[in-house]
C-alpha cells in the first residue's frame, strides 16, 4: 500500500491486496514444490517413492522411519555413536547431494524443512503432490546436514571424555609416581650445579687457567662422579623437554 500510494497509483481495498498476495505467495510455493519434486524425480525416479515409504510405520514399532532419522543420539558413549554413523549412512543413501536446487535460496529450502518438521507423518503422507515430495526433500536434506553435525559433536564430547581425559588422567598419576625420583636427583645436580658455579665464577675473578681436574675434586665432594652423571640423566628424563 505505501508503494502505491509513493507511485500515485489507484489504491485497492486491503482485502484485494490480501488475495493478491495470498495469490502471488500459493503460485511461488505451487513453483517451489514443482521445481524441488521435479529435481528429485530428475536425479532418481525411484527417489519420491522412496522418501514416502519414510512415512511408513514399520510392524512391531511405534514411529516411522522418518521420525526415527529425526531422533538424534541421547548417550555419549561408544554404542550410540556407532548407532549416529549409521545414521549418518541411512540418510546419505538417498544420495540427496546429487539433487540441482542451486536455483532455489537456501532459506525457501529451510523454511519447507521447518513446516515439515512440525508436520507428523500422516499428514504429511495425505499431502498432495508435487508437494509431498517437495517437503520430504527438503527434511532429508535438512537431516543429513544435522545428522553429521550431530554425529561430529558426539566424537568430540567422546574424545575428551572418554579418551584424552583418561589419558591424561594415567599421565598425571604416572608423573606424581615419579617425583620422589625427579626430586633426589634434580637435588644431586643443583648441588653439583652450584658448586661448580662456583669454582667457575673464581677461575673468572682470578684469571687463572682452567684446572679441569681440580673441578671434578669439587664436584665429587658433594656425590661421586657417576651418582651426579645418574641423576642428570634421571632429570633429562622425567622433565619433558617442552
């Protein structure tokens, strides 16, 4: 109406407007439904066919296949992300991705997903063609993309809780087993450390030449020579070089 009235156009009745629209917005979803069922049908013939019997109740369960794919996994544990992977390949084998609907937005597709997803079966299955096929496109697609995240969401809550978690978990209790080993020894080498230091810092005050053996006396007054090469090897060791 304010584009009417701007372009000093013959203003209509709002109720001719809202058929107007209502009749613009039927004809572009009728387009939608025709171009997202005619694609499926181009890529595999079987294909509608095969999404409708989605909608079937098998015998013995109390949900369709459809409202089964729909189900995302509950537990994090290793059964239910083997049960996600061949969730993952139910879905994937209606090979959706071979479908050309690059021409539709992304948005008109999500939206189609959205009413579906709110639709239960039977409805769904009493719907009219091309529409039917259109809207079960559209979730199987929606479904696959979630279907791998979900899947994907899984590994990494497994990975760090059951894995990498664990994993670290032995390594600390590995390490704190080490540390009364990593103490004795990193004492023995600050010993022998700072006395060495220390003849050093007087060959340097007073000039005179390097008396290797005269160092080696000094070490070896605070621990023998092989115990203070054992613990440096004990240190280099235990303590990761990063």
């Amino acid at each position: 109406m304010g584009w009417l009235r701007r372009h000093r156009v013959l203003l209509p009745g709002v109720s001719v407007l809202a058929r107007q629209v209502s009749e613009a917005r039927q004809v572009t979803e009728k387009r939608l439904h025709a171009t997202v069922a005619g694609a499926a049908r181009r890529a595999d013939p079987a294909l509608p066919g095969n999404l409708v019997a989605t909608l079937k109740t098998p015998e013995g369960s109390r949900f369709s296949e459809l409202e089964r794919l729909r189900r995302p996994p509950t537990r994090t544990t290793g059964t239910a992300f083997a049960r996600a992977l061949e969730r993952v390949d139910e879905i994937g084998a209606y090979r959706l991705g071979r479908l050309r609907l690059s021409q539709i937005p992304p948005n008109r597709m999500a939206a189609l997903a959205r009413y579906a997803l709110g639709s239960k079966a039977p409805l769904l299955e009493r719907a009219a063609e091309p529409k039917r096929t259109a809207m079960l496109t559209a979730v199987m697609q929606h479904l696959e993309a979630k279907a791998i995240d979900e899947t994907l969401d899984l590994f990494q809550v497994l990975m760090a809780t059951r894995l990498l978690n664990t994993a670290k978990r032995k390594t600390e209790k590995e390490r704190l087993s080490t540390l009364p080993q990593l103490e004795k020894a990193s004492r023995v080498v600050a010993r022998a450390a700072k006395v060495l230091f220390e003849e050093l810092e007087l060959v340097e005050e007073q000039a005179t030449d390097l008396d290797v053996a005269a160092h080696w006396a000094a070490v070896e007054e605070v621990a023998p020579r092989a115990a203070v090469m054992t613990a440096t090897a004990t240190v280099v060791s235990l303590v990761p070089e990063d």
